[in-house]
C-alpha cells in the first residue's frame, strides 16, 4: 500500500532547473536511500514534499488526498505534516528548551496535548533512542551524535507515517555517526516507512530496501538496494558508486 506518492515534481531556483519532473512511490515499511552528488536535487526533493520550499509543479498523494505542491494551503500543510516527521543535517534543535521540552512542543503547542500525557510519550521515545538520562540537559550539553538522537525522538513523537531524514549524520564527527546509524536501523527494523538522504553507502546497502540515485534533477536509477549495489544498469550509478567506496585521502 502506498503511503506517499509525488508526480512530476518540479523545482527552480533562478536560471537552475533542480527538479525535472520526478516521479516516486512509496509504499508502507520502505526504506528508501536517495544517493547522489552534491547538486542532484535528493535535499531540494525531501524539501518540496515536506513544503520547506514550495514546487514549481507536481502532484501529492497522501493520507487519501491528493495535493497541488504549487499551490498548497497553510491547512493543508499543517495537515501533511502533522503525519510525517522530518530530521534535519544540523539537528535544529531550540537552545533553549532542554531534551524534553524540544521532544514535546509539537505535542504541547501544535496539537494541544496535556502537559503530562506529552512528558510521558517524549520520555518513551527518548528511552527509545537512548537519551532518558540526559531528558533535563540543553543541546549545549550534548554531543552531536546525542543531539541528532534527540532530534529523530522529536520526528517520532508526531506518531508520523513517514519521516524524511536529510543527510542525518553529514555534521557528524566520524565516531558518533554509528550511534545515529544505529537508531534509524532500529526504526527501520520496527517497520517505520523512512526516505533517508545519505552518503552513509553501508546503509543504503545494508539497511534501505531500496535504492534511488539522482543526478541532475531526475532518477538516473532506482530499485531493490542490493541490486542497485551488485549490478547497477546504468555507467554513472556504476562510477558514483565506484568513487564512493574507493579510499578517501
């Protein structure tokens, strides 16, 4: 059952054409691994759907509803978002709220929950990724690693259908990446429908049942991960994934 569809979604800025007319279906329990390099359009694509840019063009189908992107009221925004989550590169975390609160104020300011019954679910989800001890700390007092952990228990407290991860461990030190790695296994394995942005190529191997590669705006393949991985159909998947798993000086 699909979960998410996008339909000749396009995107410019200026002169740039970032978005060509993508297609893409997501069905319940994917996880889906977007690679690609720099100025593909894979951040540009998690944006438009989550309506942190608008699209030029294209077509949402979610929850049973089906969406203009171009031309989406504040209403209907608020109500994609309600079911989906997003976890962003650098965490966005509020400074100055502590663990708890920054899980919660979804809960408590957009949808009104009680002060009580809202503390009780963030502190299942931070159990959840590992970071109950740390529920009263500020993301000044934590590391990268932990703050990011904290920012995929804050995506989950909105109960989501689908969380889009753009690039979650890229502001990451190389040692706390695999605790973030860790977590999104985790979820994939608990069956949460994910579309993860990533260079991490282990987990879009290991982890990502399927696999999407962009460049220039449109989908130059996709498909099963490990086939994308074992016997990837067109030269420039080949020679992206070459460069990508060759020795960095």
């Amino acid at each position: 059952m699909a979960v998410l569809e996008v339909r000749g979604i396009e995107k410019s800025f200026g002169d740039s054409h970032i978005l060509k007319g993508l297609d893409l279906t997501v069905e319940k329990g994917d996880v889906i691994a977007v690679l690609g390099p720099s100025g593909s359009g894979k951040t540009t694509l998690l944006r438009c759907i989550n309506f942190l840019e608008t699209a030029d063009k294209g077509t949402l189908v979610f929850g049973g509803h089906e969406y203009d992107l171009a031309h989406m009221t504040k209403k209907e925004i608020a109500a994609v978002r309600q079911k989906t989550g997003f976890v962003f590169q650098n965490y966005n975390l509020f400074a100055n709220k502590n663990v708890i609160d920054n899980v919660t104020m979804g809960l408590t300011v957009a949808r009104k929950m009680d002060k009580a019954k809202a503390r009780a679910i963030g502190m299942d989800l931070l159990e959840k990724v590992g970071m109950a001890a740390w529920h009263d700390r500020y993301p000044s007092q934590l590391s990268g690693g932990q703050q990011q952990r904290v920012a995929i228990a804050r995506a989950l407290a909105s109960d989501p259908e689908i969380i889009y991860f753009d690039e979650p461990t890229s502001a990451l030190d190389p040692e706390l990446i695999g605790e973030v790695l860790a977590v999104m296994r985790q979820l994939a394995e608990s069956g949460m429908t994910m579309i993860v942005v990533t260079h991490e190529m282990d987990f879009a191997r290991n982890v990502s049942n399927r696999t999407l590669f962009m460049e220039h705006g449109v989908i130059v393949e996709q498909g099963p991960s490990r086939e994308v991985f074992e016997h990837p159909k067109e030269e420039r998947t080949r020679e992206f994934l070459r460069l990508e798993n060759s020795p960095h000086v």
